[in-house]
C-alpha cells in the first residue's frame, strides 16, 4: 500500500466493487462489511488529518511564522 490519498480513494473504491458484488451473501457479505466498517473509520482517520495538515499550511499561508505563538504544541510559546 502505498500513502497518498489518491490511494485511499482507489482502496475505498476497491471495497465498494466488493460490497456491490452480488455473488456475495450470507457469512461472506457479513465479513466483507465488517471489513468495509474498519475500512472507513481508517480512512476517516487520514482525511482527518490531511485536514488538519491543509488548515495548518492555511494558517500558516495566511499568517506566517506570527502564528506559532497562539500555537504551542507544534511551534512555539509556552504551553
């Protein structure tokens, strides 16, 4: 697996092919959603903090090296 976003959307778009395979039922189609259900708290995960990251370079775009003060855990200031 490789890690960039573009490969979570082709994983997430994997899994939907397998959900929508009609020949699944019964036991497998139980295991396949459970799969799908940890799939996506994962995912939900990393674009969490790929925002995190866009907001920060945002923040940093917008307002330079004056905002690492008001942003203690990852710059400066006392915290």
């Amino acid at each position: 697996m490789k890690n960039k976003l573009s490969d979570l959307n082709n994983h997430l778009f994997a899994q939907l092919e397998r959900l929508s395979d009609e020949a699944i039922d019964g036991d497998s189609l139980e295991a396949e959603i459970k799969r799908t259900d940890a799939i996506v708290a994962v995912a939900d995960q990393i674009v969490g903090n790929a925002n995190l990251q866009l907001n920060a370079a945002k923040l940093w775009a917008q307002h330079g090296s004056q905002i690492m003060p008001m942003l203690p855990k990852i710059g400066g200031g006392d915290g």
